[in-house]
C-alpha cells in the first residue's frame, strides 16, 4: 500500500503545481523514477489509449514534451477550470517555442516524465467520468492489461457505466480483487457494472462469451 500512497501523493502535486518532496512538478520526477515509474507503467498504455479516446491527449502528443513543458510552463493546473484547458496550455507552450525541449533523454528521464503525464491522465479521465481518485483501480487494470485480460476499450466503458451508475472505480477494483466493498455499494451492482462494461466494448460478442471475458478478468 505505500506505493498506493505515494501515487497519491504525485496526483495531489500534481493539482497543486507543488511536487511531493516539495518543489515544483519537476521536483517531483526524480521521486517518480526510483519509486513508482515502473508500477505505472502497465497503466501507461491504457491511460494513454482512453485519454486518446476521450480527446485528452492528441496522436501527436508525446509524454516527454509534455512532461518538460509541465517543468518549465508557469502556470499549473490548479490555475484552469478543467485538465483540457491545462493540457492545451502545455501544447502551445511546446508550439511557440515557450517550452525549450531537451531532445537526448535518458531512458530514465523518458521514463520520469511519462509516468508523470499518465498521472495527469488519469487525472483527465476522472475528471471526465466525475470519479474519485483510485490508485488501485489503475493498478489493477495494468495489471490484467498486462496479462492479456482487459483492452483499453473495456476498461474505458467500465469506467463509463460506473459513472452512470456511480459505481466507484476503487470497488469494481475491490470486485476484481476479491475484496470488500466500500460506501455501502453492493457486490452484485459492481458485477453487473463490470458485465455491461464487457458488453458495451464488445457487442458482437454472445452472452457466453461474455461470461467467459468476466470470468477470465477475475482470475488471479
């Protein structure tokens, strides 16, 4: 759990311009690559596809810029109204010439500021669904993205149908996991979330199919 909690820490750094020993966003990398880098990044391919899918991020972004123009911009994201207005600032900032680029990275310095910017992605995409932040939500996923159980698509229309139904994404990660549920929801509401979730990304699946997808998601 205290990774949990450190990528908690970067999310609220994150929203307050402020770095979680301290400083600035930028402050905060070296944190992210000796410490929590390496658990985000199963998570960095779907948030980046459900972020593309929900025109957070552009075909064209690429992490590094945007995690460098996050460093060096002046205004942070407590300063905007919504993560797209932030976003938008970050890619013009790297446009105009504001944001001088470091071409020649290091594959830690890569790694750094991609971990950063997918936080930044799921800070979008809650923000999009109205969801309360959930460390283990996204760890979870990666992880069965990583195992070949879930698509971006799925997860993204999980996500979707949670909302409709606030549903929070810390227990459809709870149901995954075999756990408890919190805030009073029942087990048997977050199954039907997670089911219509499947459904909706894969309508030309039957309903056996269907059933064996779920099931597969729930293996450890």
């Amino acid at each position: 759990m205290e990774l949990f909690s450190k990528i908690g820490t970067v999310f609220s750094a994150l929203e307050h311009g402020a770095s979680a020993e301290g400083g600035d966003v930028a402050g905060g990398i070296g944190l992210l690559a000796t410490g929590i880098s390496w658990l985000l990044s199963p998570s960095t391919t779907i948030v980046s596809e459900i972020a593309k899918a929900l025109d957070i991020f552009k075909e064209n972004d690429r992490p590094e810029h945007l995690g460098q123009a996050m460093e060096q911009m002046n205004k942070k994201l407590e300063n905007f109204d919504s993560i797209n207005e932030y976003i938008d600032y970050l890619r013009e900032g790297i446009k105009s010439g504001e944001v001088k680029l470091i071409r020649n990275l290091s594959d830690t310095e890569k790694a750094s500021y991609t971990a950063t910017v997918t936080a930044l992605g799921i800070k979008a995409i809650d923000e999009k669904y109205q969801l309360q932040p959930s460390d283990i939500f996204w760890v979870t996923m990666g992880g069965k993205f990583q195992k070949g159980k879930i698509t971006p698509d799925e997860i993204n229309k999980i996500l979707e149908i949670s909302s409709k139904n606030s549903v929070s994404a810390e227990n459809v990660a709870n149901y995954i996991n075999g756990d408890g549920m919190t805030g009073g929801q029942r087990a048997s509401g977050v199954a039907d979330v997670i089911e219509d979730g499947l459904k909706a990304a894969n309508p030309n699946m039957s309903d056996e199919e269907i059933a064996s997808r779920f099931n597969k998601l729930l293996e450890k």
